[in-house]
C-alpha cells in the first residue's frame, strides 16, 4: 500500500463525508505543525529519515517504510477494524451492545480520561526534544524519530475523539493538549514523569521500556471500553506502542552487552574504572531503573481509588485482558492492599488501579530476566533488580515515606544518607551526560554502548537510516 498524498488528514474513519469534523482538524493541523516545529526534534526538519508510516490498519497497511522528512510524516487517524455484535465486557453494562456515541452523563469521565492519555503523547516529544543531538548511532536516531512520530499520530488519535464526540470542549481540549508542554513551570503537563527531563540515551531507554509500558497497559484497558471509537482507537494504538517498548529493552540490552565487554577487557566490577573506560557501571544502570520504574508506577494512581471504581462500573475504563477474568463486574468481590499501617480490604472495583499495576510489574521483569541471563552468561553474580512498589513513590498510600528498596519502612536520616545508593544523583547525571557525543557515520556506534542485533526492516545496521547531508 502506498500514501495518498492528495489526502491532507489520511484517516480510516470516513473524514471525507463529516465536513464539520474534517474543517475542524484542518483547523487544527498548522497549529500541530507549528507545535513540532518548536517542541518535535530539533535541527532535523530537512532531514530524509527511513520511517515507518502508518496507511491502514492491516498487515500492509500498517507498516509503509520508505524516506520522508518528519514535518511531511503523513500523521493520520486509524481506529481498529469494528467488531460485529460487540458488547460490554465488564462493569454495570456487562453484556450491553457498545456504545457509538457518548453517554450524556458519563461525557466529563471520558473526556478527562481522553486528554490525560493525549497529554502524555505531546509530552514525551517534548521531552525527547534535543536527544537527537547527542544520539549514539544513525540507528538509534532513526528509531528516536519513529517514536516521535507516532507519539504524534498518537497526539492525533485522541484529538480525533475530542473533536468528533465532544463538541466546543473537545476543540478547547485539543488547542490545550498543544498549550501545556513539558517541564513548564506555568503549564506543565498533566501526570508529573512527564515533567521529568530526558536528557541522555539511558533515560530515554529506560523510559521507553518502563514509561511506554505503562502506556501499553492504559491503552490495553481502554481497548476494553464500552465507548467503541475510543476502543478501537486503542487497539491499533497498541500495534505502535510495542516498537516503543522493544526501542526501551533493546537500548538497555545494548547499554548492558558494552558494559559486560569492558568488565571482561579490564578484569574488573569496579564501577570507577568502568566509566574511566567510557562504559557505564551495573550500580548507575540500576539506579536509573529504579528512577523511572518507580516513577511510572505512579501513573497508575492511588492503591484505593473511587474514581478507577467509577470507571470499571460505568464501562470506561476496564482491566488490561479483561476476558481473561471469570468475574467481569467484580460487585461484591474484595482485595487485600499492603498499607503502612497493614492489611486493608477494600471493594475490588476500588483496587482497579492495583489490580494492573500488579499486572505491569509482572510485565516489567521479563526484560529482567533477559538483562539478568545476559549478565549470567557473561560470568557474572550481579543482577538487575526492580525495586518495591512501595519505595520513591509520590501518590498512594506510600508517598512521601522513608521505604528502602527492598520494600522497608526505614528511620529519614537512614534513608537520606542512602538515597544516593539508590537513585541517579548529579555525579551519576553529570557523568552519563559526559558520554552522549554525537556518532552518525553508518554503523558506528557510541562508545558506551553495543551494536543491535539487526537493522531495521531486515535492513543491515549500517544502513543510512537519516540522511544528514
């Protein structure tokens, strides 16, 4: 399948015959434009970058890979294939047909949950801004692009809903989403990792692999809602956000495998003469994934929410794999949360928020299992680890409290002399930052980190992904 250049907003959704709708996003387009412009990749507006562009929601249709410049990416709409006689699949509606409009009194609940998932999409282009300046590889900086631009399209998705099915607040909404940015002291963005900067290659890995996972499980529980545009939106979202999630695994890998090979070179685990050689030591790898692991489980909310319960009975929102439950409206069913003060029992519905962060966890270790044996087969004891879901959090029940890593509750003093062991602080940023000079000459690659496996699209690595000249 090829692009339609003739079609200025490529979308599967029938744009051509809802002339109100499709006047609305044009409107809305140049504003998009000029927001990339200012907060997309900076210095590479002309640049031809080997992407992946996104022309129907089929096996062909999905991944058209060939040279564009991104201010040309064709951004579009696609929403998942219906599905015929779909109905609700949990909460108060359990076994309703779905809905193809709105619910009058449920507009506020699913506006609000459209624009905080449309608020992270600008948000992490904003914080990905200068990384292409400092990019380890043409491979790495190919695969930083193909993530912003469908973060973009991702942006364009959720604009989509607000202004089909929401009337003047929806285009308020949309203009909003371009308003906050990042990081900004006046109007920063809505959830706080999306404030946090991303400023060198291993957070941006790191976010990537726990950050956009988080991602995944939000989308996933919304392909579950009875709301069907939003469902379907979410389905094919989901196609994409896995690329993100390999980028986050594959970099780390990669981070590791150079690591291993200069503990091997120099016959040694000291962490000093480690970064002495250019690499980066296990302990500041690990401190990183303790940062932006412990950060993203917050995004999920408080342990005991009456806002995720109102969600999972009204069919916005519901469980990631919803089918793979037996009971699907969860009434009179209990769950046990760790509190600091103990045990606390409260209404399932009311644990939403744990039930799926229990979930991503389980989903986050895998790509430990494959760091650790990467670890192991190098010879060596250490591994990777993630910590308690109860240490460096900022909402729940356990915010704000002196938790060490392997979950325990700790004296301040202890805790602030440690914290350092546990978390980046400024030498580990100063240090990591010291390393991101710039390589783009096809198929070499930064000193700290080690080649990929394979290129892109059965591509060879040293394919010249971006063209800089």
């Amino acid at each position: 399948m090829s692009i339609n250049y003739s079609e200025r907003i490529p979308n599967n959704v029938d744009l051509a015959t809802d002339r109100k709708l499709q006047r609305a996003l044009e409107h809305w387009q140049p504003r998009f434009l000029d927001w990339w412009q200012e907060q997309g990749p900076n210095n590479f507006a002309a640049n031809d970058v080997y992407l992946r562009t996104a022309v129907g929601v089929d096996s062909q249709g999905w991944a058209s890979y060939g040279y564009v410049r991104m201010p040309d990416y064709r951004w579009g709409i696609f929403l998942a294939d219906p599905v015929a006689d779909r109905t609700i699949g949990f909460g108060d509606h359990y076994g309703e047909p779905v809905w193809q409009q709105v619910p009058g009194e449920l507009r506020s609940a699913f506006r609000r949950i459209i624009v905080t998932q449309g608020d992270t999409e600008p948000a992490s282009v904003e914080q990905q801004h200068l990384l292409g300046l400092t990019c380890p590889s043409l491979y790495d900086l190919r695969n930083l692009f193909q993530v912003n631009v469908e973060e973009g399209r991702h942006l364009w998705a959720m604009v989509y809903l607000l202004h089909g099915y929401f009337g003047r607040d929806g285009r308020e909404e949309a203009e909003q989403l371009l308003a906050r940015h990042s990081g900004d002291a006046d109007n920063p963005r809505i959830l706080r990792t999306f404030n946090e900067p991303i400023s060198d290659w291993l957070s941006f890995f790191m976010f990537t692999y726990f950050t956009d996972r988080d991602g995944k499980f939000q989308l996933k529980s919304l392909a579950e809602s009875g709301f069907d545009p939003l469902a379907r939106t979410c389905r094919f979202m989901l196609t994409e956000e896995a690329h993100h999630m390999f980028v986050g695994e594959t970099g780390v890998g990669r981070v590791i495998k150079r690591t291993l090979e200069v503990m091997k070179e120099l016959d040694t685990e000291n962490p000093e003469k480690i970064r002495a050689h250019g690499a980066i030591d296990l302990a500041t790898i690990q401190r990183y994934l303790n940062f932006w692991f412990t950060s993203s489980l917050d995004l999920f909310g408080s342990e005991a929410s009456s806002n995720a319960a109102s969600s999972f009975a009204s069919g916005i929102k519901g469980r990631p794999d919803e089918t793979r439950y037996e009971d699907h409206v969860c009434r009179d069913a209990t769950f046990d949360l760790q509190t600091p003060d103990g045990t606390q029992t409260v209404s399932l519905r009311n644990a939403m928020n744990e039930v799926m962060r229990e979930s991503y966890i389980k989903d986050c270790e895998i790509g430990l299992k494959r760091w650790n044996m990467q670890i192991g087969r190098a010879g060596y004891e250490t591994a990777l680890s993630l910590p308690s879901n109860r240490f460096h959090r900022s909402i729940g029940s356990w915010a704000g409290l002196p938790v060490n890593p392997d979950g325990n509750l700790i004296g301040q003093e202890e805790y602030d002399q440690r914290i350092a062991d546990w978390l980046p602080g400024e030498s580990d940023r100063t240090f990591v930052h010291s390393l991101m000079q710039r390589v783009v000459e096809p198929g070499k690659m930064a000193g700290w980190i080690a080649p990929p496996d394979r290129g892109i699209n059965k591509l060879p690595v040293d394919y010249e992904y971006v063209r800089l000249h």
